[in-house]
C-alpha cells in the first residue's frame, strides 16, 4: 500500500492562512467580478472573469497540492473530461475509453468527438491489461470501474501507453488522491469529478484536471478560456470548504465499508458483495498494491429486482440517489440506467454515519 498518500494533506490545510498581512481573513474569499482594475495597461494577475478568478485560483493551489501536480478547476467533472479531450484529440487520432466507465464520457466521445473525425474504442476494465495500445493517442482509464469495481493496473496501462506515445488519463473520481494516485503510477493526465468525495456533501457540481505536463495542461487552459467552462466563485468557495474535510471524511468511509462488506458478505439473502477491500475480491492483491485506500463504493447483488428496491427503499440510512461519495449512504439499482449488470445489482455508496447505527439499519431489512 502507498505509503505517503496523505503527503501535504496537512500543507494543504494550513496553505491560505500562511504568511497573511496583519489582520486578513484567514479564509479566501468569494471573489464576484468579472473585470480587475487595470488603469496601468492590462497586465495582471487576474485581468477578466473567464481567464482566472481569486476564489478558483485559491482552490487551485489546494488541488495542486493534494495532487502533488499542477490542477485546473472546471465547473463539472464532464467539463473536466471534455476539456482534456478537446485539447489533446485532433482529427484522424484514436482513442480507448473504458467500455465499463463512466457512461456519459463514452457518449460524449461518440456523439462529439466522432464527428471531428476521432475513432472512438472501448475495451472492458479487465480487458486492458491485454489489449494492445499501438495506434492510440490516448488511453483513458478509470479504476475500480463503475459498477462494477473491476481494477485496471495503473502502472502496466501507463507503461504500455507510453511505449506507443499515448497520453494515458486517468478518470480517478472514485478514489480521490488519497485513495490512489494515477500520476505517480505514470498516468499523464488525472481527471476528477469533485461533485463526488472531494466536494462530499452532494450540494454542488464541480471537476478539475491535474497534470506534471505543462504543455498538456497549457492546452486544457487554453481551452477553458476559449469555450468558457469555468466554475463560478461560490461553487469553488464551496469545494474549497468541502476539500477541508476530505481526509476524515474519506478515513471514515472507507472503514465503514470495508466493516460493512465484510458484514454483508456473511448474508444468505445476497448473492454477492463486490468490493476492493474483501480478500475474495477476484483482484484483492492488485488493489492492495496500487491502492492507498478501498474506496467507499460497493456493490451487492440481490437475487432479483424486487428484493432490491425493496433494499433501497425501506433502509432508514439509505438515500434512494444516483451518484456516490457523500458523507450519506446511498444506493440504486444501476440496471435502471441501462448498466450491463443483473436487475438486483445494487451500487451502494457508503457514508460517514457511526459505523454502529448503520450496521443496525442495514440488519433491520436484511
Ligand atoms: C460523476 C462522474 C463524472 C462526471 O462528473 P460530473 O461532475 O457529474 O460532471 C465523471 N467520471 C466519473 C467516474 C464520475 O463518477
């Protein structure tokens, strides 16, 4: 298991309130202008509100130090990915996507980027290690896959992609830098949707990218300020809040579902419990090697539609929502988005709920 991933979680927490002036605010501020004073010509840090903005360069350097790489905001994590994309993709290149990661990545790709004349891939998690890379551009990956949680190993994919020159990227949403750290693996590029554990409290919609390659990321800057994908002021003050709290929060989530799987894994009314973590984990040893942390995301499968829903909705700790990472646990059947996995398949997203009450909801409906 890495052993430094909490490296600069502390920095991180006292960076903004180092070297102030007598008597600043501690806290950086919620910035709302969109044009800087600029009487003596129109050099300056910050010059007009679609190229930078004090509260998302605050949050900047928070990211920048939480992935020990330079990192941008943007105001999705789509608008992460499709930022990458755009400025690193050009016609006639190719690229593998992940068969079995998150959807609306993949159809982005084929409704946008198959237009501008890109050949768009995809290969199964479990296919990649396998899978020759000659004649793509880029490689993105996203590990555990979604909902699946099946593992790609990082360092094989990151050392193949740049045996051919691919860019390889990493969507690491799931996991978060102190869960696992693509970049330090050899992926290129980490891209993160930041509505999930990095923001935590499922009020607001954020990504950002982060890489050690100044020319890419110049590339995804450039393309931000051109098309216009950029946070607003609020979003990131919020982030920023929610950042603060990332590490006890993640500690406590992925001890709770770790307590919880190997629990839930004793129990005759499922068929399965899929998760990183439990040594019957088919992959167990590769995510002991590449991760710091075996997230907070499950999966359980029941023997049929029925016992599921009924699963999710009578469970009094149980919010019934799509999406995962929130300090509330929550879950849903994924076949109702059209998921290739069986209709009793249930992805639950542990919170950070006292581990003892929890437990006891969960043993009051199973
Ligand atoms: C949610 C998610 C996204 C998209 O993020 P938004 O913030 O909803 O735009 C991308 N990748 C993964 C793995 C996600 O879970």
């Amino acid at each position: 298991m890495p052993s430094n991933s909490n490296e600069g979680f502390a920095r991180l927490l006292h960076h903004h309130s180092k070297d102030l002036d007598q008597g600043a605010p501690v806290n950086p501020a919620i910035t709302l202008s969109s044009v800087y004073a600029l009487p003596d010509g129109p050099e300056a840090e910050h010059r007009y509100g679609r190229w930078s903005n004090p509260t998302w360069s605050a949050l900047e350097e928070s990211f920048t130090i939480l992935e020990n790489a330079t990192a941008l905001a943007f105001p999705s994590g789509m608008a992460a990915i499709a930022s990458v994309l755009c400025s690193v993709l050009k016609t006639g290149d190719r690229i593998l996507l992940p068969a079995d990661g998150y959807y609306t990545t993949r159809i982005f790709a084929e409704h946008y980027l198959a237009r501008f004349g890109v050949t768009v891939d995809t290969c199964p998690a479990l296919e990649f290690g396998k899978r020759d890379l000659t004649g793509y551009n880029v490689v993105l990956i996203e590990t555990p896959s979604n909902p699946r949680l099946d593992l790609i190993d990082i360092a094989d994919v990151a050392a193949r992609s740049h045996t051919v020159r691919a860019v390889l990227v990493a969507d690491n949403t799931t996991m978060t830098p102190l869960g696992q750290r693509p970049l330090d693996l050899g992926a290129d590029i980490v891209v993160s949707s930041d509505t999930k554990a990095i923001n935590g409290h499922s009020d607001v919609l954020f990504g950002h990218v982060a890489s050690r390659h100044q020319d890419l990321l110049a590339g995804v800057r450039d393309w931000r300020s051109l098309a216009g994908a950029i946070p607003g002021p609020f979003e990131s003050w919020l982030v920023h809040r929610g950042l603060e709290t990332l590490e006890v929060r993640l500690q406590r989530m992925c001890s709770n579902a770790q307590s919880l799987a190997g629990h839930l894994a004793m129990k005759e009314s499922l068929v399965e419990v899929t998760y990183p973590g439990l040594p019957s984990h088919p992959q167990h040893d590769l995510a002991s090697r590449q991760m710091a942390l075996f997230g907070s995301v499950m999966a359980l499968t029941f023997p049929d539609e029925g016992s599921a829903e009924d699963f999710i909705t009578r469970c009094r700790l149980i919010r019934p929502t799509t999406s995962f990472g929130g300090i509330h646990t929550s879950a849903e059947r994924r076949a109702r988005w059209g998921d290739d996995v069986p209709r009793g398949f249930v992805r639950l997203s542990v919170g950070a709920e006292p581990l003892e009450e929890l437990l006891q909801a969960l043993d009051e409906v199973l």
